[in-house]
C-alpha cells in the first residue's frame, strides 16, 4: 500500500535527527521519503557567543557517524573542546593517587577521547547538512496518537493533521509517548539523584582534561570547554541540587572548589545554573511491527559516563545498517518493517546497551556506598585498574566507542557516504 513515507522518525532530538539524516544519505534508500516530526524545532542558529548549558562528551565513534553526512565537519571547530585525558578519583584519594584512574589518548591512536560540543549547537548542524535538507521533510508537530497496522502505520498530530508511513522510528525522548502507544514497557529505576548543570571560569588551565571526583551522594565532573572554561555537571541529591541552583554564588563556587579538591583552583560561576532530575529508563523491547526505538526513547542512563547520546547514535547507525543490509539483500520497504527484520537490530543494540546500563548503574552504586568494606574495594579496585593495562584499554575503547559491536559507520574507514 501507498505510504506518505517510508520512514517516520518522531522527536528531532539529537538521535532523531541523526537517524532521519543518515536514513536520507543511504544509498540504499534512493527515493525512499523521509519526515520527522518534531514538537520544537530550531528555527535559528545558537547565538555565536552564548555555550548553552546542555553539553555532550561525545566519543570518536559518534564524531565518525556525524561526519559520514557532513554534521561533525560543520561543527566550527572553535565549538569543539577536546578532551585528551581524563582523571577520575574517589573522594577519600587524590587526582593521581592510588585510588585513581588516569586514562590518556596517548596511550591509543586517537588524538584525542572525544569532544565537549554543545547539544544545540550540534542539531543545528545536523539540520544544516545536504542529507537533511535536501532528503529530510521537517514536520512541526506533536504526535497523539499512532496506529500501527499490517499494512502502513498511521501517525495523528494533536493539530489533526495525519500521516501514513512503513516504519515509525520513536525518538522522543526519555518519555516517549510513541512508545507507550506502540505498547512497549520500560524498566525504571529512580536514583534520587539530580545533576547540577552550569559553566564556571577556573583560576588554573583545564589542560583539556575531564576531572571527575567520586563524593558520597554521586560525581562531580569538571568537562573542558572549547572557550577554556569547564561546563559543571555535578550529580548529587535533589534538595543538595536545587540548593545549589538557588544559593549565593560565592557559596556555590566555594562548594564547587572543595567538590573537586581546588585541582582547578578558584571558581567562578560564569553561567545560569540548573537542576535536572535522573532516571534510568530501559525498554523492554526495542521494536514491534512496523515500529522501532532509538536513543532515550530505548534507554535513559546516567550522566556519570558521558554515554546517553553516544549509545543514541549507535543505535542509529545500526538501525540504518540493518534496513540497507534487508534492502541490499533482495528485501523491500514492505518487508524492512517487519519484525524478524527490527528484531535483528533489537538483539545487537539492546544487548550493547543493557552492559553499558549495568556498568554505569554498577559504578553509581559502587561510589554511593558510604560503607567502609565497599569503599576500601573501590580504593583498591581503582588503583588496579589504573595498573591493569588491559582493562584500562578495554574500558577507554568503551568510552571511546571504538571497542564492541560498532556498526559500520562508526568505524575508523567505513567510507564516507556525504553526497
Ligand atoms: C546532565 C546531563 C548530562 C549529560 N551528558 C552527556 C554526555 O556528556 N554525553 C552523552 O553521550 N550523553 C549525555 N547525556 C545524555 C544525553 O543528553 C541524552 O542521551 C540525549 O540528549 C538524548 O537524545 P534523544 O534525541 O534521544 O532525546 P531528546 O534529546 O530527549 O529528544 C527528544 C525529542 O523529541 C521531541 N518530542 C517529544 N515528544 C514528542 C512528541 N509527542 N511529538 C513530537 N516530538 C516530540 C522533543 O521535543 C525532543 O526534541 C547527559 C544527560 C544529562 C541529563
């Protein structure tokens, strides 16, 4: 049956728009079309000289999924903060004592283990690129309702407007609402925990380092920025975060110095500060007929690993693998819908994301244990690690998304599919 779209992707969020770009620059998709709804779009670019508060660490393997449609080449290079080394250290230790783990790029071939980039920012150049312009069809709207049958998908607008597609991406967002009406349900977990989000001037140079302490109530991380400040995200508990959004500002830079044992010296709040609250969120499946989950729609995760976005772009990467690799094969878009087909992706992302959900969960719970027996663990555990050449490779290949089931495109030359 005739279908407005091949593909509709709902939430143009930063995985959304990724998916929807890269659906537009596969070959394997030549005049398939290609819409996504999103209730708030840009409209403007960012304001040149204003960091939004929302940063992302993004991975070199999320930075090669970018540039295979152009988005991460048009990211001005003034708005990437590189990141070569990072330090994390419990909070009874020292930044390069034994309880600590240094990870460096020096030890791998990249140059670097990822970029601080603004979120905003970086959708704007997702938006700008050719694939989304020219292949994209960009819908402003709210989805309410969706009706998923054996021959097309029916997606209604609060506005009343319609649309029919073969396949629903659901990319809206830790509560997705296209998930709760394809009938897919989740596993919840509230840490009682929120971030504190801000940026702040440092008397000492960041060194393009992430320094992350371990306190008893969660992390704090101090993320390099591209303008030589350091953007704050500071895990903690919710009444200490809302505290620290409201109290006096030489309160909170004090705080804030003691928080990360004065490594950067004095600070100094240099933007708005805000709280946000944290859940970890995981679908219990990813896909039915004609519908499939990518990015916090399938899984929410802490923010103590920098993981969030960069396991969204996977997905998308795989999700789009798994279509072109149907549609090489003989398949068609009546069939790439089909379940025996998502469930392919489903298999590969969702056992990628459910150990990378356990290892973050895992060390969140770790740190948070004030007990003397799991804090001396953790001491000692982070002082093999940092010995323990292997491991310590393992994990930063995990970080850097350049170990694991990579789709191809994350790849170091899987090459470029730009048009
Ligand atoms: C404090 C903090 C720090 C973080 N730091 C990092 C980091 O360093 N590295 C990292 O990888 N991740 C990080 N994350 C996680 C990261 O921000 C998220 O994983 C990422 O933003 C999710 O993107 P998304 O596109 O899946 O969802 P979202 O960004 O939530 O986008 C969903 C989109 O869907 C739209 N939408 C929702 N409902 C509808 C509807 N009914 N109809 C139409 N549109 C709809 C929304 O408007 C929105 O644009 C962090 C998270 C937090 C909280």
């Amino acid at each position: 049956m005739r279908t407005d779209f091949g593909i509709v992707v709902i939430g143009g969020g930063l995985v959304g728009a990724c998916t929807a770009a890269l659906a537009a620059a596969e070959p394997a998709f030549a005049n398939l079309p290609v819409a996504l709804i999103e209730a708030n779009p840009l409209r403007a670019p960012p304001p040149p000289d204003v960091v939004d508060l929302r940063v992302s660490a993004l991975s070199v393997a999320s930075a090669r999924i970018l540039d295979s449609f152009g988005a991460w080449s048009a990211l001005d290079a003034r708005y990437k903060g590189p990141y070569c080394d990072m330090v994390v250290w419990d909070a009874a230790g020292k930044p390069y004592g034994t309880a600590s783990i240094h990870f460096s790029a020096s030890g791998s071939s990249e140059p670097n283990l990822g970029h601080i980039v603004e979120n905003k920012r970086l959708l704007w150049c997702i938006y700008g690129t050719r694939a989304f312009r020219d292949g994209v069809s960009l819908l402003e709207g709210e989805l309410a309702s969706l009706d998923l049958d054996e021959e097309r998908a029916e997606l209604t607008l609060t506005d009343g407007r319609k649309y029919t597609a073969q396949l629903v991406v659901g990319s809206d967002g830790a509560q997705s609402l296209s998930r709760k009406l394809a009938g897919i349900e989740v596993s919840c977990q509230d840490y009682d925990q929120a971030a504190f989000v801000t940026h702040v001037k440092t008397a000492l140079p960041h060194r393009q380092t992430a320094w992350q302490r371990f306190l008893p109530d969660g992390p704090i991380a101090f993320l390099p920025l591209a303008d030589g400040r350091s953007s704050i995200v500071w895990t903690t508990k919710p009444e200490h975060a809302q505290a620290l959004v409201r109290d006096s500002a030489a309160r909170v830079e004090a705080e804030l110095e003691a928080a990360i044992d004065g490594v950067l010296g004095k600070v100094t709040l240099d933007a708005d500060r805000v709280s946000i609250p944290l859940r970890m969120i995981h679908a219990r499946r990813y896909c039915t007929e004609r519908f499939v989950l990518v990015g916090d729609a399938a899984h929410t995760v802490h923010p103590l690993a920098g993981q969030g976005v960069n396991l969204g772009f996977l997905d998308s990467a795989a999700l789009i693998e798994v279509l072109a690799e149907e549609l090489t094969a003989g398949g068609t878009v009546e069939t790439f819908c089909e379940r025996r087909v998502l469930r392919r992706y489903e298999r590969w992302r969702k056992s990628e994301n459910t150990l990378a959900l356990a290892f973050i969960d895992g060390l969140n719970r770790l740190f948070g244990s004030g007990s003397g027996v799991a804090a001396s663990a953790r001491r000692w555990g982070l002082g093999v690690v940092d010995q323990a050449t292997p491991l310590k490779r393992f994990l930063m290949g995990r970080a850097m998304g350049t170990t694991g089931e990579l789709p191809r495109l994350a790849l170091a030359h899987p090459g470029s599919r730009q048009r």
